[in-house]
C-alpha cells in the first residue's frame, strides 16, 4: 500500500508546531522499533520517507535554519539512499535504530511537549 502522502502532509500542517515536533519524534521511534525487530526491506524505505517529509516541512515552516534538522535531515537522507546495504548488514542496521532513538529523545525535548505535560 502506498501512503497518502497529501494527506499526511494536511494532517501534520494542522497541527501546532510542538505536536509536529511530536509527530516527527513518534516516527522515528516507529522506524528504531522496525530496525530492532526485523528491518522491514519495504517498511523502513516507507518510514524513512515519512521523516524526510516532516522535516522537510518543519524547516519550510520555521523562519531560521534549524541546524538539528538539517543534520537530522541528512542522516534520513544517507539512510534512503544506503538502505539496501544497511538491510543487509545487522550491524548498520543496529546503529540506525540506535540513532534514531537518539534523535527521537532529541526531537522530543526540542518539542516542549515533556515539560508542558500534567504530572
């Protein structure tokens, strides 16, 4: 099945600014989970799709060059075009699992969404 992705970019620009960073965070947990269990050879490409597509959006939406974005941005992009050589190796595959987690967490705090929730 291939994504709609017109409308998860509709649905993503409704949203507020820290829940896009929210969303963002939530995606690429999902692609460090699929690496984890089995690296998904059609999911993965999907996902990492996904997460170029929010940043690609947050950085048109924001008014200064977020440099986190940029960098994270260019490891997305690395990861697409290198995907068949990281499936076939489980230890690349690790590290990209690894690094997105480190970047969820990242985007996360960067959200506020952490901070602003009822204890």
């Amino acid at each position: 099945m291939i994504p709609n992705w017109s409308a998860i970019e509709a649905s993503f620009l409704n949203q507020p600014h820290p829940q896009q960073l929210g969303e963002l965070a939530a995606s690429l947990a999902r692609l460090k989970s699929w690496c984890q269990k089995n690296a998904s050879r059609e999911l993965v490409p999907v996902l990492l799709s996904e997460n170029l597509l929010y940043v690609n959006l947050l950085q048109q939406k924001s008014q200064s060059n977020h440099t986190e974005l940029t960098q994270l941005q260019n490891l997305l992009e690395d990861w697409q075009q290198n995907w068949v050589n990281i499936y076939d190796n489980p230890t690349k595959t690790a590290s990209l699992a690894a690094a997105a987690a480190t970047w969820s967490e990242r985007v996360l705090k960067m959200s506020g969404l952490l901070s602003t929730a009822v204890m």
